[in-house]
C-alpha cells in the first residue's frame, strides 16, 4: 500500500503524454502490444532486463517523490555505469512496472520491437550521478542557511508559546504569529503564516500547504511589509499541532530576526516606511502625469500684465492614477485653473478669463469648446497667428482645435463624434460657419491634423482678415 501511494505521489505532478503501446508485464515477459520484446525480473523493486535469449542489458529502479525529494529514476548498466535521470512526461499511472517500462521507452532503451542494442550501449557508456549529488549539495546549503538563521535566535532565546505569542529569554513579548487555514486545494489544505509586532501591526506573511512536495515545488517565500521576500526550508511541518511545535512558525520567525526583522514595537518602521512608499508612488505618478508642477514660466492676466514664477497646473487627477477615487465621482474641472508662486506666495488664474501663461517651452491659453463638459480649460498652444490659435487638447493630445480670434470659442474640426464619426459632410458644414469665409475651401485642408489646422489659419489670416 505504501509502494502505491509513493507512486501516485511521483505521478501526480507529470502531465498526459503519448506512449500509446500497450504494456503488460506476465510470467516475467515484458509485452507491447501483446508483443513479446524482453525477458523482466523483478526483485526488491529493482526491475532487471533482458532480451528473449535471456541475456541481462540493464536494471532500473524508481526512487519516488518524499516530502521535499523530487523522485527520478536510476538506470543500471551490465559494466556497472549508473545514469540518474528525472522522470519522464509518462502520464499516470499506478504499476510501478508500467512506470519503469515507459521510462526505458522515453530513454530509447526498449522499443516495440525490443531492446536497442546500440542505445544501450551508447546510454552506458558513463556514469551520471548528478541528481544525487545535486540533492546531496542542495540539503548542505539549506541547512547551512538554517544554522546561520539559528545563531541570533538562539542568543536572544526566542520562542513560540502555544497562543502564538513570541517571546525572547528575558520573558519580553516579541510578537505574535497566526497560522490560518485559507482553504483547500483539492485534497491540500492551504495555509498563510502572519507574523505582528507588539502592536499587532503586520510585519510578514507566508503562505504555504500541508504537502511537502507542493511546497518543494513550488517554494516557501516570506513577504514582509515592506515587499522585501526570503525564502525559508522546512519539511515534514505538522500543520494540526500547537504553534510551539510549529516548525514551519518557529523557521518563519528565526529568518525574520535573522534579516533584521526582530519585531518588538515596529509601529514607527512601518508608518515610515509606509508614507515613504506613498510619497515615492505620488511622485511617481505627477512625473507621469500630464500635469505640470512648478515649473518655471510666467503668466499673462486679463489685463496684460505679466508675472513671472512658478507654474502649476493639473490636467488629471493624481488621486485617480493611485487609485485611491475609485467609485467616488470627481467633478474637479482639471485644466480650468493655473497656480503661479512668486516668493511663496500662490496666485491663481482661471482659463474662463482668457488668461495666457507658459511653462517651460510650453504655452497654454484658457479657452472654451475644448471641454467636452463645457466651460473654459487652459489647452496648448501649436500654433498663434494675430490673435488666432491652433491648440491641442492636454487630455486627449490627438485631438487639435481652432480658435479664430473673432470667435468667443475653438472648435473641433476632426471625425470623432459624439456618437460614433462624423460624416465629412458634417465637419464641412462646421468649418463653414465658424470660419465664415468664402475664400477658403473646405475640401483644400485636412483638419484632422495639426498642419492642415495650421494652413487653415495662414489662410484665414491673408484671405479672410479684414
């Protein structure tokens, strides 16, 4: 019974492939596809190999999956050479013989019309015993790390008690730790380890399940509170006992001392680190935003004057971007009002005023019919011809508008509508009676673009200004 559950769990993790002969292993007769191919003798689960004349060629023998021991097979060659090699993609199945055979098939040992020869030859040639040394070198490191971890804990006598409290040899609490159970997976039971401070402030979680060989296969990593992760090496955990026989807690604990994690009142730690992380996503945000931030630049209020500071203007919502405004409506009209700091000191200016400012190389003035919510936004300026503009709408920078100087607002000459695209002929009745010049003809200029904005503009100012 045991040699079966050892094989289901080496086949569990091996995916469907295709070895489509039929195998039946009878009275020591290896048959294919009720073929006879070679002569088997199976003793003490080494299975031996021979051809019909009873002539030994090889044995081989299955080392399964144990806890954390990735299994694979050992092929045995008559001059004494031994290959390790990993299982092969078989499919599953619960015949240890059926197991061996179809490893023989993938090596090219056996084949439908028997044992190759030359392939045996040729696989025996040396040895590799490369698994085991490997396994044999992973286990040394593992527990090296281990000893190291031991070093600090042992000095500062740190210990679980059976609540979860930690504590060190002078009796101080330390912290707490959870063990939660979050569920199955199928016949694996899911767990997630959470390590506190004295003030029940999350320090690190782990999450983990009762099966060594999940575990093994796919890692134990600690995350800690401040995204840091450290793997740790546990095996034969037993999940349904108190904490102070815990082993995957009591490793948990000693590789967060070990990495500087030694818990006690961290509450300042992690409210620093916590608004440095903050600051640094909210300053990575403005710097990819389309917002500008004081910059240097100057504006130009509604009497002419102009003043020069530091410009500050958000086009978009840095909440938003953080996702810290989701499901909450803003109707913060973003472009509709710019900041200009002299010596400290903010001044505003709204785009409803016709106000004009530059930051930087950029220059922007506040318009309406840029605004799909209507009013007045500061938009940029591509082009200026006596009072006249080509600009580009900050928040969707593929779309570009005319404003004529003798037009209280700019208007969009594209395709995109409200409904879908426009027609030409719609935009031509547009353009018609915002420029109301006969002169110019629609069908010459492609408003789509910001250069067949710009010759609308030259034009308009030669032919149409009066």
């Amino acid at each position: 019974m045991m040699k079966i559950k050892l094989l289901i769990a080496t086949a569990m993790f091996a995916s469907i492939s295709a070895f489509s002969q039929e195998i039946k292993i009878k009275k020591g007769e290896l048959l294919l596809d009720d073929k006879v191919v070679a002569k088997v003798d199976d003793k003490k689960n080494v299975y031996s190999f021979s051809d019909l004349n009873g002539q030994p060629k090889f044995s081989i023998k299955v080392f399964p999956t144990i806890n954390t021991e990735k299994g694979w097979v050992e092929f045995t060659g008559q001059n004494g050479n031994v290959k390790e090699v990993d299982f092969a993609d078989t499919g599953f199945t619960l015949s240890e013989g059926k197991l061996i055979v179809k490893n023989a098939l993938a090596q090219g040992l056996l084949t439908k019309d028997g044992i190759n020869e030359e392939k045996v030859k040729e696989f025996f040639q040396t040895t590799d015993r490369s698994l085991t040394e490997n396994r044999e070198k992973t286990k040394k490191m593992q527990q090296e790390v281990n000893d190291k971890e031991d070093i600090l804990a042992n000095e500062m006598g740190i210990t679980i008690d059976n609540s979860g409290k930690i504590w060190n040899k002078n009796k101080e609490l330390q912290g707490h730790i959870q063990r939660v159970n979050t569920g199955n997976q199928t016949i694996v039971l899911n767990y997630e380890y959470r390590v506190y401070d004295i003030n029940k402030i999350q320090i690190a979680k782990l999450q983990c399940t009762n099966s060594d060989t999940y575990n093994s296969k796919n890692g134990l990593k600690i995350t800690t509170y401040d995204n840091k992760e450290a793997e740790i090496f546990v095996t034969r955990n037993d999940y349904s006992g108190a904490l102070s026989q815990d082993k995957m807690a009591d490793r948990m604990v000693r590789k967060l001392f070990a990495n500087g994690y030694t818990l006690g009142d961290m509450k300042d730690t992690v409210v620093d680190h916590v608004n440095n992380k903050n600051q640094t996503a909210e300053n990575n945000a403005k710097a990819n935003s389309k917002n500008i931030y004081n910059t240097p630049g100057y504006v130009i209020d509604k009497d002419g004057t102009k003043k020069e500071g530091s410009i500050t203007i958000e086009f978009e919502s840095i909440g938003a971007k953080l996702g810290k405004e989701k499901g909450v409506a803003d109707i913060t009209n973003y472009g509709g009002t710019v900041t200009l700091n002299v010596n400290g000191k903010d001044e505003f200016f709204k785009a409803k005023d016709g106000i004009k400012f530059c930051a930087g190389e950029k220059c922007f003035i506040g318009v309406a019919g840029t605004n799909m919510f209507g009013g007045s936004v500061f938009s940029e300026i591509l082009s200026e011809n006596n009072g006249s503009y080509v600009l580009l709408d900050v928040k969707t920078p593929e779309d570009y508008y005319l404003k004529l100087a003798n037009q209280p607002k700019a208007v969009y000459l594209g395709e995109k509508g409200g409904f879908g695209k426009r027609k030409p002929e719609k935009i031509k009745k547009v353009f018609d009676e915002y420029v109301s010049c006969p002169a110019l003809d629609f069908s010459k200029y492609d408003t789509k673009t910001k250069e067949g904005l710009i010759n609308v503009l030259n034009d308009y100012q030669s032919s149409c200004k009066k």
